[in-house]
C-alpha cells in the first residue's frame, strides 16, 4: 500500500518524498545492473561490483554531503541504498581493480580505475556565445536544436570513423546531452587514447575574433569527417541560426547581414561591398543571402586562379588568401553549430557522468534515452517530472491492473521500452555471443 500523492503539493516537478516514490518504484535498477556487469554473473568478480557510484545528499538544512566511491554487489544492495539515503544526484564512475568502497586499504598506487564507458557530456552553457535566446542554464526550443546538431554528428562519427557499435545518447535532465559508448574496445581504453579521440573532435571556433577575417581558417580540401560534418550542420545552420525566428537571425535584418558581411577576409572586400549594394536594392530572404554569399565566393575564387589545392600566387591573391576565402563558409558554419565537448569528462577514467535515468534536482526531469534517428522529435521539455510521475502513480494505482509493472503505468514507458529493445537487449546478446552462450 503506497500513501496517495495527487495533491496541490504533487504538482511540484521536485521534492524529497517524490524522490523516495521514484526510486524505490519506478527507478530501473536491475537494468542498470544487467548492463554495467557486462554479461558477468559472478558478484565477486563482476565488473558491477567494481563500479564507483557517487551520491549528492542534501540534509534537512540544505547542505549538499558528496559521497564518492560507493559501491555495490548487486542491484538490491545500490537500490536499498539508493531508497535510504535519496540522493538529489546520482554520478557513476569508473570500474577499479578493487571495490571502490574498499579504496583504503590499499595505496594510491594500488587503487586505480581498470576501464570506463567512454562518454561524452554537451552542454549548452558552452554555447552562449552564439544563442542570444538563453544564456547560462536557461534554454528553450530555439538554442535545443545545437544538442540536435551536436548528436547527429558526434554519433556519425563514433560509428563510422571509430567503428563503435554499442552507444547510447540521454537527456541530462536540464540543459545538456551525455553519450556511454559501451564497446569492449572503448571500455579499455587508456586515458591517453581518450584524449586523442577528444582531440579528433575539437574546433577553435567558439567565438568571433575581433580582427577581421582571422580565425576561419580550416584546412582545405576539409579532413572528410569535417566535410561529413558540414553537409549535417548546413542545413540546420540556414533553417535554425540565419531566419529571423532562428538563433541568431545572421542574415534576417541589415545589422545582422552587415555583421556578416564585416567578417569576411579581406581579399573578399569587393564581394562585400558587392553584396550590400544588392540587398539594399532588393528584398532577399536569409536562404537567398547565404547563396548569394557563398556562390560568390566560389566565383571569387574561380576568377583568381581556382581553387587552393595547387594552385600558386596568382591575380594578387595569395595561397593563404585563397584557404582563407575557401574556408570562410566551413569555419562560420562550424563556429554556430559545431558541438562543443566537455573534454575533461571524456578523457578520465576516473571521472564522474550523471547516471541516467535519475532525476535532475534542478528540473525534477529524469535522465531519459534519445533515439539518435529522432532526435529532431526530441522535446526536452516533454520530459516527465518525477512530481508529474507521482501523480500518474497515484491515479494508476487505484484500480490498476496487478501484472502490470509501475514504470508502465507512467509517462516513462516508451523511454523504458526503448532503452530495453534498443540497448540493453542488444548488448546482452553481443556479451552472450562472446562468451559462447549462443
């Protein structure tokens, strides 16, 4: 028998009694056990109960207590633990070579993290620079779309540049997107073979420089996991940043377009000057002006001795002009749109990610899946509330079906279906397949 909670109180996204609800009814612990041992059934060695956990608990004063390395030998040990001490913020760390909840009685030498998923953390505070809707913590529909932009392409990059196969995107609860690669191989990485992959992600473009035309350039002919990049972030960049309803409005109102316009290298003077006295004459969409600019500078180029490739100083434009100009449209698509990794938490093994499918205190929202396929249908704001699962609890349980598992009577049913068919299940047959079970 669970207390009724369809109150006025119930309509709060965030308490600590939801809290207890939520975790000790709906919170999927048997997956999470089922997909971090990775196909081990044997606690005692069980990459499980090697697993650092660590809890934000927050006291009825309102201090926040941190405890890291916690650690568990099945999943009713971390759900007891979870139910007693409701933490506002679930972390999963590392695996060690020992318990991390044993750490002192070995050396710092002797303690150490053995494998990680490799992840990845975005965050749109890293992107105020270029949203004038939201800043800091704040976000709305407009500035969610670079999480979209940030998925598509990180996700096309592991699979066909790295050959991951086993990885899977979340909603952080808040403001943000976090992706577990899960392969064998990318467990195992050391943490200087993480950094390098970081570093194969990672562009200079997060602001504009205040000199005009340095800091676009990009080598040209483009690395062709750039060029992938580019042809998945253009058409976001012209539908989501250039409109006058997009982020930035680039080329939907003169201050905005002359701005632009400003930013181009100095070599490509003629096709600025050209360009305003165009657009002043003529009513020109955002699509039509981006056109306008790039053919431009294709012809530029065209007219001053082709393209950069091989092409010596001719027509008094330089090799480096010519990069410069070529790069132009690359770099100003990259510098609004390109994702932006928190480096720090991908390169540790040792590091701290939010557990998914906890609940963000901040939101009240639960740490939920993202289909990479749909991530454009993704509403972060659509996101359950742990108060608005309480309350489908509440009015489920009166009369309800017995058979039918809490999760299933919530709005988290489609998330939890999709996380079981689309993840846990696949990797429980890859790690059955390796060990000759099937």
């Amino acid at each position: 028998i669970y207390p009724p909670f369809f109150s006025a109180a119930a309509r709060e996204p965030f308490s600590p009694e939801f809290l207890g609800v939520y975790y000790s009814r709906l919170y999927p612990f048997e997956w999470m056990h089922e997909w971090l041992s990775y196909g081990s059934p044997d606690a005692s060695v069980s990459v499980f109960s090697r697993r650092e956990w660590s809890f934000t608990v927050q006291t009825e004063m309102g201090e926040e207590i941190y405890l890291r390395y916690q650690s568990f030998g099945s999943a009713l040990e971390l759900r007891d633990a979870v139910v007693k001490r409701r933490p506002i913020k679930i972390d999963i760390g590392g695996a060690y070579n020992h318990p991390p909840k044993d750490r002192k009685a070995y050396t710092a030498a002797a303690f150490r993290p053995t494998e990680r998923e490799l992840v990845f953390d975005i965050d749109l505070t890293d992107y105020d620079d270029v949203r004038t809707c939201c800043s800091e913590a704040n976000i709305c529909h407009k500035c969610w779309i670079l999480m979209a932009c940030a998925i598509e392409v990180i996700d096309a990059c592991l699979k066909e540049d790295f050959g991951f196969k086993q990885l899977h995107w979340f909603y952080s609860g808040r403001r943000g997107v976090h992706c577990w690669v899960v392969d064998d191989v990318a467990r195992e990485l050391t943490d200087e073979a993480r950094g390098a992959i970081v570093q194969y992600f990672l562009l200079d473009f997060a602001s504009e420089k205040s000199q005009k035309g340095t800091g676009n350039k990009l080598p040209i002919p483009l690395h062709p996991m750039l060029k992938r990049s580019y042809d998945i972030l253009e058409p976001y960049f012209i539908e989501h940043v250039l409109s006058e309803s997009g982020l930035l409005g680039l080329l939907a109102n003169k201050k905005s377009w002359l701005g632009l316009l400003n930013n181009l290298p100095r070599p490509a003077n003629k096709v600025a000057a050209d360009l305003m006295e165009k657009w002043n004459k003529h009513e020109r969409s955002p699509v039509e002006k981006w056109t306008d600019l790039t053919s431009a500078l294709d012809s530029l180029l065209e007219k001053r001795g082709g393209r950069s490739s091989k092409t010596p100083k001719h027509n008094n434009m330089s090799f480096s002009e010519r990069q410069e100009i070529e790069s132009w449209k690359f770099a100003t698509v990259f510098r609004h749109t390109y994702p932006r990794l928190d480096a720090g938490v991908s390169k540790a093994r040792n590091h701290l990610l939010k557990a998914p499918f906890c609940v963000h205190p901040k939101t009240g929202r639960v740490c939920v899946p993202i289909a990479p396929d749909k991530v454009r249908e993704f509403d972060p704001f659509a996101v359950p509330t742990v108060g608005e699962l309480v309350r489908e609890l509440d009015m489920t349980t009166k009369g309800g079906d017995e058979g039918i598992a809490d999760w299933e009577r919530t709005s988290l049913k489609k998330c939890f279906q999709a996380f079981k068919e689309g993840f846990l299940t696949p990797l429980k047959r890859e790690c059955a397949k390796k060990k000759g079970c099937c």
